[in-house]
C-alpha cells in the first residue's frame, strides 16, 4: 500500500495528500504560480540590490570634490549596472 503524506501547499496553504513526503504544492496549478512568484523574489532583491548600487554611484558622482577619475569610475559604474539591470531584470510582458 502506498503511503500518503497529508501536507500543506507552499502557494494556496491547503492541505493535500502527496506520496512524497517532500511535495511542496497541491497541484500543477500552484506549482507553476509558485514558480512565477519565485521568480518575481528574485527579480524584486535584484532590482533593490541594483538600485542601491545606482544611487551609491549618483550621489559619488554629484559629490563635491569628485576628480575626474571619480567621475570616470562612477560612470562605468553606472553603465555596468544599467548593463547587469539588462540582463537579470525580466522584461515586462
Ligand atoms: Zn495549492
């Protein structure tokens, strides 16, 4: 006889009955919507992390006193984020 495990779905919080004991959604429905947001907390923590980076450029660059070689760095910088943002950030549908 199989084995069920009752468990609770990661995405709508209903109880199931798996025969894994490691299931983490109900069904094809809340695995995918999971996956979705899955995806979105990364895309959220890579924004904020981008964010920090690009305001911690803007304000070395606006900065009084800054060289011109602060300037410079602070530029490639910013290029390098707008460049990583490109490539992490999903595009919107
Ligand atoms: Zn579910």
């Amino acid at each position: 006889m199989t084995t069920l495990y009752t468990l609770t779905c990661d995405s709508c919080g209903g109880r199931f009955e798996a025969t894994r004991a490691d299931a983490v959604t109900c069904g094809s429905t809340c695995r995918q919507r999971r996956h979705r947001e899955q995806i979105a907390a990364r895309a959220a923590t890579a924004a904020a992390a981008l964010l920090h980076r690009q305001t911690a450029a803007v304000v070395g660059l606006t900065a009084p006193g800054v060289t011109d070689a602060d300037r410079a760095h602070y530029r490639r910088e910013l290029d390098a984020i707008a460049a990583e943002a490109e490539r992490v950030l999903p595009r919107a549908a």
